[in-house]
C-alpha cells in the first residue's frame, strides 16, 4: 500500500486525543474507501503539538501535523488524501531543511516567527499567492503552518519537496522566491536558512517512524542486526565497541557502559542479570517513556546485547506502575521477540540464551537507585544499602547484576550497527554521542529532543524550542531534575557535558530541563524541588530523612517572609550535613537545587528576609497567578 | 472499584481463591510480592487487610513484610478509594504552570485532602508526579481521561461532568 | 590480611573487616549510633562517615569493608562538624524528656550529645505525636523516641523470625511499628525483649514495675518473698561496675533482705526440679516410647509463644514440665506456705529474671495458678531491680554476703548453668544419664553444647544408647533445626534428634532481653563463663543430687511425673493465632 498515515500512540498523544483522531480517520477512510494504511507510532516528540500525525501519500511530501482534532482529522483524510491539498494551520515543518530545489515546487508553507509584532503569516500567505497568481503559476498551495521549527526568524517559509527553507522573508523577497525558486527551481541564497538541524536522531531513531507493537516494523529498521553482529564480534568485542563509542549510562551518573559490563563480565557467577532501569522518576522527565513506548525493541535488542556481553540469563524491566502505556508495549515487545526466538534457549543459534521479565514499581522516585529498584524486585521496601557490595558482585537476588538506564540501552544497538567510532564523533571530548533531553516549564515548545552533546543549553532552548513562552526573557534553566541545580542565564552558552554541567553546580542527570522566565521565583521553585525530594526520601538515613525535612522548614520559613540570615547559614549547614552523611545518591544530591539557588540567586532569598510578611504576601499572590509579575530581583552574578 | 470497606466472613472463601489464584499466576517467581499487590489492587482499588492476610498465609510471607511494602509505595492504598479519582499532576511542567492553583481549586471544592476520599466517596483526591502530558501542562487526569491546559475556573465544569457521567 | 592505615596508623587486618572494626583495633573510636555488634550494618544514621584519601565519598566506617592501601581518617575538623550537623538533626527530631526516660544514664543518643557538646537547640524540634504502645505487658515503646535505627527491627526479624516490627511509611514519616500496624499485643510479639536489649535509646524499654513491687514490700498484710534467676547473678554487678560475669549471688540475697523481702529463694533451686521432671519426661518418652520425640525444652516463655503461634506442629514434643520460674512460685505458696505455716494467699512472690517474657508467663494460661493463687505475681527484669537497689538506699557494692532460705534456695551447678546456651541440655543430660544408667556421668561437663554458635549439634552416648542433641538460641536458628525433624518425619526416615533446647534470646538467658544494656558476644561469653565457673566449683553438679530436691520429693511430691507434680509443676500448649487481628 502506498499511502499511509502515522498516529503518535504514545501517553502524551493519547491523553491529547489521539484516539479520537484515528476513529475519525478510520471512518472517513471506510466512508470514502480511502487507500490508506493507519499505523499507531508512539513519541513523534514534539509534545506541545500532540497529538501528531504524519501522512505519506503517493506523489505527495511526507508531511506532519499538529495538535489534530477531529475536525482536521477528517480534513486530512479528504483534502491532503482526496485532494493532494495540505490542511491549513496544521503543519509542523520538516526539521530537515534542503540546499537544492530537485523536484517542482508544489507547496510552500509559510509562518511569521517574529516573537514580537503582530502575526503577519496571513498576509504573507495572501501576498505569495497573489504573486503566483500575478506571475501565472498553477498547482502551488500556500499553507500556514503550525511550527516551522525555526524561531525569531521573521517570516519563515518553506517549499515542499524539496524542503528548502527561508526565513527572515521580507514583502519584497516574495517575487524572488516565486521567480527564482518556484519557476527557475533555484535557490534564493540570501534568505536560505542553512544551519543544519541541531537534532541527531540515535536514540529516537525510530521513534515516531515504526509500530512499536510490530516487531516487523523494528526489523525492518535493521532491527536485531545489532545482536546478530555481537554474536559475531564476541563478548570481547562488544565490549570494544563501547569503549571506542565512549558512551556513558544516561541514567545520571555516567558511568562508562563498558567498563560496566566488563567489571560485570569478570565476575564468576554461574547467574547473572540484566536489569533495564524504567523507573523514570524525575518530574518533568519523560525520554525514557517516550522510546519505551515508541520503540521498545531497540531497548530489549540493547538489553540482549549486554546480557550477552556479560553472560547474562535473565533481564528484568522495572518500570514504573505509572506507565501503563509502555509496560504494556515492552510486554507485548517481549512475547514477540519470544515468539521469533528472539528471546528464550539458543538465540539465533548462538548458543546464547536469555529470558526477560517486566517488573513495575509502586510510586517511589528513589527506587531508581540501584539498590533500591534491587529490593524492590525482591518484594521489599525500596531503601537504598550501603556499597559495597557493589551490584556487579552481589546484586539482584544475591547474584551479579548490571542495571542499564532505558536510553543507554536504546543507543546500543544504533552504535553497534554504526560502529563505536562512528558514534564517537558525535559530542565532546570525555562525553561522547548525543543526549535526549525532555524540554518543559517556560519553554514555547515543550518536546523532546536529542542533540549531541556538546550542544548549548542556549541552541537547546532557543533554536529547538523556539524560546521561552510568550518571549519573556529567560532566568535560568534547571538541569537533572531535584538532583540538579539551576543553571542562569549567563552559563547558557555552556556546551552541555557532564563535567561542564557539574562545574555549574548541576548535573546531566537523567534529561529533565527546565526553563524558568523571569518572573518565576528561584524560592518557590526550590521548595518545590526538595519538597519532591523530601516526599520520596525512603526515610532510612537520618541526614536525608530529618535534614531534608528540616531544610524544607526553613524553606517555608523563609518565603513566609519570617526568615533571617541565620537560617540561611542553618540551611548551608544542613545541605553539607545531607550532602556528606546521607547513604544514597536521593539524600546526597538532594540539597543541590537549594545549593545552586543560594550560588546564584542568592539575592531571591535575602528578598524575602528583607521584605518581611510584606513581600511574602506579594510573592505569594503573584506566584498563585493573583496579581501581576513585577520584575523580580536580578540574579546575583557568581 | 469496591466501595465496602469491611468484608464478611462469607466473603473469606471468596478472598481465598481469589488470593489463590493471584498467586498462582506468580508461582515459582522470586520477588513477586509487588506483582501480586498490584494484581490484588487492581482488582479492589486498594489492597483490604484481609486480602492481605490471606496473602501472608497463602505465600508465606509475613504480615509485617506486606505492611511495609504497603505503606512504603505511594501506588498502594489501604483503604477504598473515592468512586471518582482525581489526579493532579505535580510534576516540573506542570507546577511551574500552574497546578498549585488547580490543586487548591480541587481542594476547596470538595471540601478534601490530597490523598484523602470526600465524605461521600464520590471524590478521591491525588497528587502524582508527571503523567506524561507535560506538553499540556498542567494537566490532571479524572477517572483516567486527561485533561491538558486546565485552568483553575475549568474545575467546576469538570466536576460537575464528572458526577453526571 | 588487609594493610592500611587509619590515622596514619598501619593496620593490618583480616579481609572483610569494616573500617570500624579495624579501627577499634588501634583504639580509635568512631562515634555509632545504628551500628550494634550483634547486628549487620543499617547504615542509618551517618554518624561513622571516614574520609578516604582519594577519593571525595565520605563511606560509612560500619558499612565499609577496609580494602587494601586504603587511607583513612577517622577524625578531623569537617568530620566533627558533619557529624555534629547529624546529630543535632537528629536531635531536632527527638523529644528532650531525658530526665524523665527510662535510658536516662544508659542511651546511646544522650552519650553522643553530651560527647559532641550540644548545648542548645539550634534546629527547630519536630516530634510527631504517636501514642505510647503499653499494651502487651512486656515491652513499652515510645515512638517518638525512635531515631530509626533499625536495630529493633533487624533483631525482631532477622535474629528472632518474629516479625512483630517493621518500619511503616517513609521519609519523615518513617516509623518503627508492630507489623502491620497493630498494636504490640496482637501482633505476633513474642515478648523477647531483644528489641529493647539493642534499641540505642529509650524508644523499647521494659514494662517498669518496681513501682508494684515497692507497693507490695510496704504493705504489711502481704509476705513478700523473692526468686532469682541463674543468669541475673552474673549480669546484675554489670549496673554497679563489677566487670562482666561477675557472680553476686550471695550480695544479690542479701540486698534482697534489705530490700525487705521475707524469705529469699533461688530460681537455680528450681531449676534443678524442672530438670527433675524435664529428664523424666525425656527417659519416659526416649527408652519407654511413651510421648513424641524428640522432646523439645519449654522454660523460655518467648519460645514457648513463638512455637505456639508458628510451629503449633510441634506442641507435642514439648517437654510440659513448667519453667523455674513457675515451678518455684508454686512450691513457695504450696510446699513452703504449708511447712512454714503461712497464709499462702498472703505470699506475694517476686520473681527477678534476665528476661520481658517471664512477665507474659505469670499469666500465660489457667495453669499458672496451680497454688490456688497467682504463683508468681510479678516479674522484674535485671535492670528494674538494678534500679530498684538504687531506690532503697542500699550500697551494693559493700553489702555482706548472705545466704537464701533453705527450703527453696540450695541449688547445684546443673541449675546455674541453666542460664547459658546449653544448660538445660547439659543439666538434664546430667540427669537423664543418671536415670537411665543408676549411675552419674564420670566427667559432667558437655562442651559440645556450650559455646555462641548459633545452632549446635551432638551426638551423646548413655549406657549404649546414641542420643542426638540439638541446641538452638536465637528464634531464627529454630526453624532449621524443626525442618530436619518435620523432613525426617515426612520422608518416614530415623530422626535427626531426641532431644532439643531452644532459648529464644541469643546467648539463652544471660542474653536475656531484661539484662543490662550493650550486650554483644563478648558479654554473653563472659557471663556464660561466670555461669560456668560457679558449676565447675560445686561440690553437686547435678539436680538429682540436689539434698533440697530429694527432700521435697520424699516430702511433698512422691516421685517425678507424679499425680501431684502433674497437678503443680505440668502445664500444657495450645496453637494460637499469629495475628489477633
Ligand atoms: C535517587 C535516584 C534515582 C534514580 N533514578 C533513576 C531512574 O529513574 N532511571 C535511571 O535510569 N537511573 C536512575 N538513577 C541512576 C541509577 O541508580 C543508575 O545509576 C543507572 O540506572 C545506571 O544505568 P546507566 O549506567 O545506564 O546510567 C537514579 C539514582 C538515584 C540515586
Ligand atoms: S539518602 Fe534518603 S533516600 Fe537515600 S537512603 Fe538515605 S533516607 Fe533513603
Ligand atoms: S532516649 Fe535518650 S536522648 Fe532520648 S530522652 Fe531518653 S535518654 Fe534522652
Ligand atoms: S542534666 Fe541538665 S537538664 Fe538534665 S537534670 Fe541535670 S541540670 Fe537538668
Ligand atoms: S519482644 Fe521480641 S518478639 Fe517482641 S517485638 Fe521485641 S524482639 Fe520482637
Ligand atoms: S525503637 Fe530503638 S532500636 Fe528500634 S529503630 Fe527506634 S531507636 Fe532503633
Ligand atoms: S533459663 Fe531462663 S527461664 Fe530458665 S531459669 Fe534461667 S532465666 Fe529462667
Ligand atoms: S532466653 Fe531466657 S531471657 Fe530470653 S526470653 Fe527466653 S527465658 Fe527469657
Ligand atoms: S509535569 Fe505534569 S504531565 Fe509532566
Ligand atoms: S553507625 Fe554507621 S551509619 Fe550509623
Ligand atoms: S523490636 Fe525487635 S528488636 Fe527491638
């Protein structure tokens, strides 16, 4: 079948309709016996514009859209099918963008970026086709888009095939693009937009492209070539092969993976596990999801591929009970690898054999410390244990055990195929490949993305995002979740690795990035990130137990404007205690947010000593959404 | 979801099998107890203690152990929820978006607590953390259905529909 | 063996040494609070954090094995400030009651405090409201004194098999409980008392009753007498700084008389006739097949609840012979009452024990009012009656020797040793051996049952004749031993054992959850060896030959197993629920 239309099925999609888009595309294609393949896909990514839907048709761009509802819906099925006609206000360009014009102009798509001024798309949209019109072109369709994937670039303008790409479009570039562009299918190089698209696509490779629940799909996609090729190159191998990819765990701490399973594979143990780590607990994180859900295989082909690498039997998923999407694709993506013996004795004749099981959390964030997910598959409380014993000696059940995050496993099987030096040119100098980052708070476009690290937080942000809402300026961006510290405007032009992130007073952490505008206050947003963190401590260590709590006291104390400067000494004091004393990575990392918030913004808190119930009270009304934003004091400079 | 609270003494063969079967399912696994609580809430909404002593006998593991897995996981609840649940989210996105608002909004309407069941049963209140839609911050889930971009005057209407559906 | 240095000092230790261990050993202390001997490391409180050269972690000295080439300091300015910060938040979360705590002078949290010069509250205290659990007669727990150690719970669960604690919820509302959030009384406690023997602080204290007891020995309608148990001799000198295992028996009787009691026994008195019938009972069933095999000792109370409510299967092979403790207050208000012509329901009989759950046994079932009357009406554990001399102006330390009464007092070495792991074994083997062959043991001493180890097994010849032993203390080496036997039975082949003892605290009584506070192995060995010693320099070492016991036989009893020895020294068991709710 030819034409074909692809349905974002993953948990952000579905909670925006997406279900309800596809019985209207599935009735209006039984009603006008339309030629279509529906597929559900799961993350397209780009959140703030779910659900999404991607439409292949015969002769036809392959062309996105956004926020659907069932009224484009049907339009989708009747003009872009019916009528090779793209539906208005719909469109969210191609974040791939052409140098050449191969093939005849058959659509041009239009959208004003400017954050400032009135939206002049429309009467940019009149004037091109008036010109088309004025200069006897037929067959061209100017559309609005949605998105164009570009931002504060004036007037940006695409042209479909060929997906070449202007911005900054002036009135008086319009005759040029049409005679030069649409008629002499030539580039018009003063406004081409020719920065390539800042996004590299390993991890999410197949996100949005296969049916996660059509193992097919994935291996179609050279999927389960990877593990063929292990067989091939030996636990030896494989284990090179990371090590010249230079990947490290995405799970936070960035462990190097090859050294994991080297250590992992020296261990003498008749049995050993795998362990995927899905509890995704960070709020306001959702990479792991989203690949789970959209293309399951890639992570149990990674999990294969480092069970075998360190002589594994047995892998586990822990996923938390909160998705119920992806534990539901994984489940079904296991029965099918079970089925094509994939999975089970003597994978593909390799003598290998491997079994794996998905296992849910309960609501407990400090779960995804490895020792706690460990008991918790045990069936006990999630408190953390002292290490050593490391899991690689003693582990799961007693017995040697690796615990890989989602995305590290994901990415192993696109570098075994690429080759780990391929992979390696991707990123900096110690942190190597690229990183998936979910994008939320202030932000214009919350989304996914993956770039190689390396990429500034300010490109992250700004020219994949398009910025911060309602084009306010920025104040900061925290990274790494409660785990992680604020990160100010001024640092923004940091390229993003873990050592630089660290030097910041942050971490990578799991890929959580938050944008704050300046009007957001850095008190608030702390309290809100050690309340979480006090929330999900497992109690066990008095330092995190009792400091975390305390600290959250004088937090309130402080913004109830009954604080002094004494207290923020105590809070220091307290951070360092928790930050030394406390057993696991919760309670250690636990007061970085608060850490960061005094480096940086250190002038927030004074404001609140200073102002008094005064200030508070005003604070407090701005902050409920009850009064008007006033400028917030500026960051104190470090 | 169950609504009683209290099980009768002819319900116990009934609790029995039911556990029975729940861990027939996880025979011969280690570590299943998690499973099978989820099994056993999935079933009553909650896990009643009664269920849980069953499960104690039926797989030798003690009062005590449940009790603390019980207590320790914030998915599980010892006693029935409300007929309609509510979740605020509360993760990152959504609470820079405004959910503290929607919260208080939810709060002072139903005259309840978060984690707490309005006096009627109809309302169970809770807060989580991301549900995943953080492109539709702030979002809430009711009965499941999500709802994206609520705003504090949106609450009433949703309540209101709640009830009627 | 394992070089490093601490301090600067070269150690050299065996692998899988922590660094706390290795640093007692070129006498630096780190400050503890979680960490008990007995006990694995809970890591909980963060107080033992070292620092390594190299390396920016700051470990855990309880928690972390020393590794080869390791430097370590223990002690410096950021150390003391970090674990200052510690405490006080600890302390933060902590009520200040300590003048009105039952750890007053013996917590582990109030040493530390003093020793880190806390002089005020700088964080502001948060104590959550959690009512007192008083309802199981033993053992008091006062929540908000917990600091969530852990201790509690690992030796309920792991050392006892019990269960009866856990910790429930988490973060700061993380709290110690009975399982699944009962009350103590319906929860599967088996009054051990180890939970309040290892809690740091005064959140699990013993049910105080001196109270009752000085109420009794001021009201003059009333007859007070007093029974000591083995193990209290060589543990009560402890709260008055004699060392360890020191034996204080005749100083115990004669404060006991300050204390104004009227007659004095002595617990080891009736051990040797619980051995009477417990040996018996073992004859009986072993070389006549009269009863289940292989009998199973019953003079610990704890145990005899434990089995009761988890190994009900087993209520056959229970020797019925009821414990010293009993068997002595029925004499005192039948047998002496009579000879001394007093009003037995005047007696008021005082028992002092090392042990929590002596006090659930005055009540434990009907039959322990065979006299007519409650046979013992209180039981105070070692530590009450540490306090209880403190109170009444006595100074221990000078006081005279003195004796006991004669009916209820002469005792053997087969009765002292009833104290330690193995001594009942050992004294009704004694026993036994006599009974069985007419003739004493020629040596007595039966090392193979002697020791810390937690299960021990032998094998034991009488008069051609093979008999398997096996010794188990500390609940959870039990059910090992029962799963030989329930094994054996099932598959129809020849049993493992004849005889078994089992003594609920780790160590047997000297262990006891009543004891006073820090044992660990070390103690436990030294006052097994006080018990020991007083055995191996008595002129009788076993209970038959006891003068007391023969005459209060011929006098009063008939023989061993008689009708009236059924009636007065027998009791019975019955399955009981786990949980009462
Ligand atoms: C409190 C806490 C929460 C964590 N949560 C997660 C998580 O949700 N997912 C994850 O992959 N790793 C999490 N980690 C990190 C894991 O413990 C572990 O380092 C990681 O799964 C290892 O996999 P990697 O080497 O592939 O990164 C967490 C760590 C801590 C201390
Ligand atoms: S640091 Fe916090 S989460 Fe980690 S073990 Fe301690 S109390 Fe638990
Ligand atoms: S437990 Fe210790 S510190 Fe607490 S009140 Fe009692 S004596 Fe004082
Ligand atoms: S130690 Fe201090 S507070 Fe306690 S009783 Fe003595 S003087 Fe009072
Ligand atoms: S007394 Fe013994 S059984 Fe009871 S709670 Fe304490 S340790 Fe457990
Ligand atoms: S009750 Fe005592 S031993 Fe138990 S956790 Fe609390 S402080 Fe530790
Ligand atoms: S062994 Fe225990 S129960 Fe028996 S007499 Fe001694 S103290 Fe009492
Ligand atoms: S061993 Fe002794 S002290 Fe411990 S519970 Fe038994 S009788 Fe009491
Ligand atoms: S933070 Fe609310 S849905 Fe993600
Ligand atoms: S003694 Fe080591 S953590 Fe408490
Ligand atoms: S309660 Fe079990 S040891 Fe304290």
């Amino acid at each position: 079948m030819k034409n074909w239309i692809r349905v974002g099925c993953d948990t952000g999609g579905i909670a925006a309709g997406a279900d309800k888009v596809i019985s209207a595309l599935e009735a209006e294609k039984a009603s006008q016996k339309l030629d279509v393949k529906i597929v559900r896909v799961g993350s397209l990514g780009l959140s703030f514009a779910d659900p999404l839907v991607e439409v292949g048709a015969e002769g036809m761009p392959t062309v996105l859209y956004g926020n659907v509802n069932e009224v484009s819906a049907k339009a989708i099925a009747t003009d872009h099918l019916g009528k090779k006609k793209l539906v208005e206000d719909c469109v969210v360009a191609s974040r791939k963008r052409g140098t050449a014009i191969a093939q005849k102009v058959a659509y041009i798509l239009v959208k004003d970026t400017a954050s400032s001024g009135g939206d002049k798309t429309e009467y940019i949209q009149t004037s091109i086709v008036d010109e088309l019109k004025r200069q006897g072109v037929e067959g061209v369709q100017v559309v609005r888009m949605l998105d164009a994937g570009i931002y504060d670039r004036g007037i940006v303008v695409q042209v479909l095939p060929s997906e070449v790409t202007y911005v900054d479009v002036k009135a008086s570039d319009i005759a040029r693009i049409v005679t030069e562009t649409v008629k002499g299918a030539k580039v018009v190089k003063e406004i081409l937009f020719s920065e390539a698209d800042k996004q590299i696509r390993v991890v999410l490779r197949n996100c949005g492209i296969i049916d996660p629940e059509n193992i097919d799909d994935y291996i179609a996609q050279k999927g389960y070539e990877a593990l063929k090729k292990c067989f091939a190159i030996k636990p030896e191998g494989v284990i090179e092969e990371m090590k010249t990819s230079g990947l490290r765990g995405r799970g936070g701490a960035g462990f190097p993976t090859w050294l994991k399973w080297k250590l992992t594979r020296e261990v003498q143990n008749p049995e050993k596990f795998v362990i995927c780590n899905a509890d995704e607990g960070d709020p306001g994180a959702f990479m792991d999801r989203s690949v789970l859900e959209s293309d399951p295989h890639s992570v149990l082909e990674g999990m294969l591929i480092a069970a075998y690498t360190m002589g594994a039997s047995m892998g586990y998923f822990y996923i938390r009970a909160e998705y119920p999407c992806a534990i539901a694709r994984v489940e079904k993506a296991i029965a099918q690898a079970r089925e094509r013996g994939l999975l089970g004795d003597n994978i593909m004749g390799s003598g290998f054999s491997f079994n794996a099981k998905v296992r849910l959390g309960a609501g407990a964030f400090v779960c995804g410390e490895e020792t706690a997910l460990i008991a918790s598959i045990e069936g006990k409380r999630g408190s953390p244990t002292p290490r050593p014993p490391f899991p690689s000696v003693k582990g799961l059940f007693g017995k040697s055990t690796a615990i890989n995050n989602v995305e590290t496993l994901a990415s192993v099987p696109a570098i075994i195929n690429m080759g780990g030096a391929e992979y390696s040119k991707h990123g900096t100098d110690k942190s190597k490949g690229t990183k998936v980052f979910a994008v939320t708070g202030k932000v214009k476009n919350a989304q996914l993305v993956e770039v190689p690290m390396g990429t500034t937080l300010h490109d992250v942000i700004y020219k994949i995002c398009g910025g911060v809402q309602d084009a306010k300026p920025i104040k900061a961006v925290q990274t790494g979740g409660p785990s992680g510290g604020v990160i100010p405007e001024q640092h923004l032009d940091t390229p993003i690795s873990y050592e630089n992130l660290q030097q910041l007073g942050s971490i990578m952490g799991s890929g959580g990035m938050l944008v704050m505008d300046k009007n957001d206050c850095m008190v608030d947003v702390t309290k809100f990130y050690l309340k979480f963190c006090v929330d999900e401590s497992c109690g066990k260590c008095a330092p995190c137990r009792v400091g975390g709590f305390q600290l959250l006291q004088l937090l309130e104390k402080i913004s109830k404007g009954r604080g002094s400067l004494e207290d923020i000494e105590m809070i220091r004091k307290i951070c360092v205690a928790m930050q030394k004393a406390s057993l696991c990575g919760l309670g250690q990392t636990a007061p970085n947010p608060v850490l960061s918030t005094l480096r940086y913004f250190e002038s927030e808190y004074k404001a609140y000593i200073d102002g008094g119930a005064v200030y508070a009270r005003k604070m407090a009304k701005i902050l409920a959404g009850e009064a008007p934003s006033p400028a917030a004091p500026a960051a104190t400079n470090k | 979801m169950s609504q009683s609270s209290t099980i009768t003494p002819n319900e116990k063969s009934d609790i029995r099998k039911e556990v029975a079967q729940h861990v027939s399912n996880w025979k011969g696994e280690e570590g299943n107890l998690i499973m099978i609580l989820h099994a056993i809430q999935n079933q009553h909404g909650y896990v009643p203690r009664e269920v849980a002593m069953e499960l104690s006998r039926e797989v030798g593991v003690t009062l005590g152990r449940i009790y603390e897995v019980l207590t320790f996981y914030h998915y599980f609840k010892l006693v029935p929820p409300g007929k309609h649940n509510i979740s605020v989210c509360l993760g990152t996105a959504c609470y820079l978006k405004g959910a503290p608002a929607l919260i208080n909004e939810v709060k002072s309407q139903l005259k309840v607590e978060e984690g707490g069941t309005t006096e009627d049963h109809e309302f169970h209140l809770d807060v989580v953390r991301c549900i995943g839609c953080c492109g539709m911050a702030p979002a809430m889930t009711v009965d499941g259905r999500t709802c994206g971009k609520v705003k504090p005057e949106d609450i009433s209407k949703i309540i209101a529909e709640t009830k009627s559906a | 063996m394992i070089k490093a240095k601490i301090n600067n000092i070269d150690i050299e230790v065996p692998e899988g040494t922590t660094i706390l261990d290795a640093a007692r050993k070129v006498q630096v202390k780190i400050p503890t609070l979680c960490k008990h001997k007995d006990l694995l490391p809970t890591a909980a409180c963060g107080l033992c954090i070292v620092k390594l050269k190299n390396s920016p972690k700051l470990p855990r000295a309880c928690a972390t094995p020393i590794e080869n080439g390791m430097e370590i300091t223990t002690h410096d300015s950021e150390l003391f400030e970090v674990r200052k910060s510690v405490l006080e938040l600890i302390l933060s979360n902590h009520p200040n009651e300590c003048v009105t705590c039952g750890r007053n002078g013996t917590c582990e949290l109030q040493d530390l405090a003093a020793d880190f010069s806390i002089r005020e509250d700088k964080i502001k205290r948060f104590v959550r409201d959690i009512p007192i659990d008083n309802s199981n007669g033993s053992i008091v727990i006062d929540f908000r004194k917990c600091v969530k150690c852990g201790r509690c719970i690992e030796v309920c669960q792991d050392i006892q098999n019990v269960w009866a604690l856990s910790f429930l919820e988490r973060g700061i509302n993380t709290r110690m409980a009975p399982a699944g959030d009962i009350s103590l009384k319906d929860s599967p406690c088996v009054k051990c008392g180890q939970c309040s023997a290892h809690c740091p602080t005064g959140a699990i204290i013993e049910n105080d009753e001196t109270e009752t007891v000085w109420k009794a020995l001021r009201d003059e309608n009333k007859y007070c007498t007093v029974q000591i148990a083995p193990s209290v001799r060589v543990a009560l000198g402890e709260a008055f700084g004699y060392p360890p295992g020191t034996n204080l028996t005749k100083k115990i009787y004669t404060a006991m008389r300050r204390l104004g009691f009227k007659a004095v026994f002595d617990t080891n008195f009736s051990a040797d006739l619980t051995i009477m019938e417990e040996a018996s009972e073992f004859v009986e069933r072993f070389a006549h097949g009269k009863g289940a095999l292989p009998l199973i000792t019953s003079c610990c109370p704890a145990w005899t609840d434990f089995m009761e409510k988890m190994h009900p299967d087993f209520i056959d092979n229970f020797s019925s012979a009821k414990s010293p403790q009993q068997m002595l207050g029925v004499m005192a208000k039948t047998y002496f009452a009579e000879k001394m012509k007093i009003d037995p329901a005047k007696i008021y009989q005082v028992s002092i024990m090392p042990c929590t759950a002596k006090k659930y046994e005055l009540e434990r079932t009907d039959e322990m009012h065979a006299s007519g009357f409650m046979d013992v009406d209180v039981a105070l554990t070692t530590r009450e009656l540490a306090r209880m001399i403190k109170q009444s102006g006595v100074d221990f330390n000078e006081l005279p020797d003195g004796e006991p009464d004669s009916i209820l007092g002469e005792y053997t070495g087969a009765g002292t040793i009833f104290g330690a792991t193995g001594g009942v074994m050992e004294a009704a083997i004694r026993t036994a051996y006599n009974f069985v062959t007419g003739k004493n043991m020629p040596a007595f001493n039966v090392e193979a049952v002697r020791g810390m180890k937690g299960v021990k097994e032998a094998e034991l010849e009488v008069a051609g004749h093979k008999i398997r032993v096996a010794v188990a203390h500390g609940l959870a080496n039990v059910e090992h031993v029962l799963n030989k036997v329930r094994e054996a039975k099932k598959a129809g082949k020849e049993l493992p054992y004849h005889f078994i003892e089992v003594m609920a605290c780790p160590g047997g009584c000297i262990g006891g959850g009543g004891q006073p506070y820090g044992t660990d192995d070390d103690l436990r060995m030294k006052r097994a060896k006080g018990l020991y010693n007083e055995d191996g320099e008595m002129k009788i070492r076993c209970s038959h030959d006891n003068p007391e016991i023969k005459r209060i036989y011929a006098d009063f009893l008939g023989k061993p197993l008689s009708g009236k020895a059924h009636d007065l020294l027998h009791t019975h068991y019955k399955a009981r629920p786990i949980y009462q709710r």
